[in-house]
C-alpha cells in the first residue's frame, strides 16, 4: 500500500513538472519586454492546420500574414477587393487577443500588373498611380481601422547601396511614392503604427537613405512609428554588431524597432541574407547536405545564434516593439525554397511533426536573467 502511494505521488510529481514545463510559453516569457510574433499562412488562417492554430494560440502575441493581404490578393483586379482571408486573419487575432499587423501596402513584388498599366498596356501617368494607391491604401486600412494596429506601409523600397530600387512606383512616381503611401495610411487610420520594412538594414548605405527617409517624412509633418528590420538571417551574416549598430542608429532617429521576418537558416548560403525573392540560384545537391536532421554541431551553432540574436532584442527591449518569426514551423518556411528550391531546412522554432524545438525553453530562460 505504501509502495502504491509513493508510486502516486511520484507519478503526479513527475506529470505536474511536465505540465509545468510545457505550460512555458514565448508570450508570457516575453509579455513585459516586446510582443513575440509569428507570421500565417493561409491553411492557418482558414483553420485546416489545426496544429499550428494550437501553437500560434499559445505561443505567440501577434500576428502578421505572410501573404493575404499583399495586394494581389486583396485587389487582384481594378476595383474588385477580396478581403475573405483577410477578414478571417484579422478576426483570429481579435478573437485571441492579438497585437495584428498589416503587411504590407506598397511593395514591388506581389503586385497585380493592371496597378502600373493603362488599357493599352502602357504606363500610367503619375496622376493615376497616385490615385491608385489612395484608393488602395485607403480602402484596405479603413476597412481594418482600429483593428489591425500596425501597418507595414511600404515594403522593400531601398537598395543596400542606398540607392532607391528602380521599382515601377519609382519609375512612375520618384521617391514621393514613399511619403505619399504613409500620408494615405495615416489618413485612413490616424491611430495605426506606421511602418517601413525591408531586408538586409544593416549595410550602411541602407541605413543612411532609410534615416533620411524619416526625417524626410517628419519635416513633411507625416508620421512613421517604426522600422521594420527583416531578419532573414544565416548562420554567420549579418555580425550580431552590425545588426545592433543599425537598430540603435535607427531607435536614435526617433522610431521603434521591429524585428520582422525572423527565421536563421542553417544552411549554405550561395551569396549572405538576400531576401529579394527573384534572385534564385539552381540547386546542387552539395548544397543541400542537412536531409536528414542537422548535425549535432551545426544544430548547437543554430541554437548559439538564436540565442545571441535574443540576448541583442533583451539588451535593446526599450527599442523594440516587436519580434516576428516568419512562419511557425520548419516545412512551412519559405527558406525551404530560397535562395535555392527543394532544399531542408531548419529555421524556426518549431520542427517538420509540429514539436516545439528546445530552442524555445532557452529563449524562455534567456528573460529570467535580463
Ligand atoms: O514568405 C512569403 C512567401 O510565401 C511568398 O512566396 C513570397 C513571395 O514574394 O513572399 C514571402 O514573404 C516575403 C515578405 O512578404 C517580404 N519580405 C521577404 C519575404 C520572403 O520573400
């Protein structure tokens, strides 16, 4: 009998640690220092994957979409919205409390054709474009006011040399497309975070323009609340240096901090932190040498980064508001795919049967300390 009872409470011990011990959770380890966030695809969205909802719900405080509200999604035609996926985003994140961002409303890429072009195939004059963009902007964030509380205005605009990237919204409009986008946005919900984003804001050149970009804004009396740094990082590029050295360069502009995008590849990478989604390189097989689970010493390696990158954001956590994984879990990951298809690879926190990875205790305990 008494062998019973020590076995009962041995039992219950052993389950309520574990219970303990699973019950840790990304959100409430980091809900005094920045919102942690994850992007959704739309299985997730619309529900079919429950397994991911189940993570998402626990894990994480905000959300993003990864690409329903591009607008080839949202306005695939003239005048015809499709707002169903978007709803359905933007009504989870109310439902679970969320902090829910809009992504994105200017960007080159996952643009519908007919944005650019008249009925002969030509380009718009400068006037129409501008209009298109207002009735763009304004229509998907009046539609979302209140509700979705930042927004990724305009996305990827600027060039790692500084230059501006000869987009056709450059070409049609010059560099007023940037603070026209931001004055339409604030117009249409003066209360929503504004935003830019873009990937690889470390190199200097990049960090010049995007600085100047906002006091360009700000001496037009048009507000920006926050740049938005990808980190679409690998396993050695970008030094976690350069990365800090830009975010304080930014924060001492006057603006928060986003991490956005955030997953470290454990790959080779043919050529550093791209992010620039035509730039494809042709598969090689030695380039894709991880098939079958990482090595014990590169998946150490992973796990060092993703705990520098973590100590960088708890060091800065009065810059930053937020930090967003780009997907939940490994097969989901665009980075499966770029720069090179039909690789494996590792990059979040979450593994290809749905299990949380051991990563995410460290980053838990990481908050313990600072
Ligand atoms: O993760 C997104 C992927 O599913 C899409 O195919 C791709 C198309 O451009 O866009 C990816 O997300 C991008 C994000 O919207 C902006 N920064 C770069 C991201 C990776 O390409």
């Amino acid at each position: 009998m008494k062998r019973f009872y020590i076995l009962t409470f041995l039992t219950l011990s052993i389950s309520s640690f574990n219970a303990q011990k699973s019950d840790n959770s990304l959100k409430q380890a980091f809900q005094n220092k920045f919102y942690i966030g994850t992007a959704m695809n739309l299985e997730q969205i619309n529900g079919k994957d429950k397994k991911s909802v189940d993570i998402i719900k626990k894990q994480f405080s905000s959300i993003v979409a990864e690409n329903c509200m591009k607008s080839m999604y949202l306005q695939p035609q003239e005048g015809k919205f499709f707002f169903d996926d978007a709803d359905q985003f933007v009504g989870f994140g109310e439902k679970n409390n969320m902090f829910i961002i809009g992504h994105t409303l200017i960007w080159h890429s996952q643009v519908p054709n007919w944005f650019f072009i008249d009925k002969d195939g030509k380009n718009v004059s400068s006037e129409v474009l501008k209009q298109r963009m207002k009735n763009h902007i304004t229509t998907v964030v009046s539609r979302y006011k209140g509700r979705v509380k930042g927004w990724d205005v305009v996305n990827e605009a600027i060039m790692e040399d500084g230059s501006y990237r000869k987009s056709k919204f450059y070409e049609i409009l010059g560099e007023e497309f940037i603070p026209l986008a931001f004055r339409y946005a604030q117009e249409a919900d003066p209360n929503a975070e504004l935003y830019y984003n873009d990937y690889n804001e470390w190199h200097p050149g990049k960090v010049k323009t995007v600085i100047q970009l906002m006091k360009d804004l700000k001496s037009k009396g048009i507000r920006i609340d926050g740049i938005g740094m990808q980190a679409h990082v690998g396993l050695d590029t970008p030094s976690i240096d350069e990365y800090e050295k830009a975010m304080v360069a930014y924060t001492e502009s006057g603006v928060k901090v986003n991490i956005t995008e955030l997953e470290i590849s454990a790959l080779p990478s043919p050529w550093g932190t791209s992010a620039n989604v035509s730039d494809k390189v042709a598969y090689d097989e030695k380039m894709n040498p991880y098939k079958k689970g990482l090595p014990k010493d590169v998946q150490a390696q992973w796990e060092n980064r993703y705990q520098d990158f973590f100590k960088l954001f708890l060091k800065h956590q009065d810059k930053i508001r937020r930090v967003t994984l780009w997907g939940v879990t490994d097969n989901q990951s665009w980075k499966n795919d770029f720069p090179i298809k039909g690789r494996t690879d590792y990059p979040l926190l979450f593994d290809r049967q749905f299990k949380v990875k051991p990563i995410v205790e460290k980053l838990i305990k990481l908050t313990e300390t600072k």
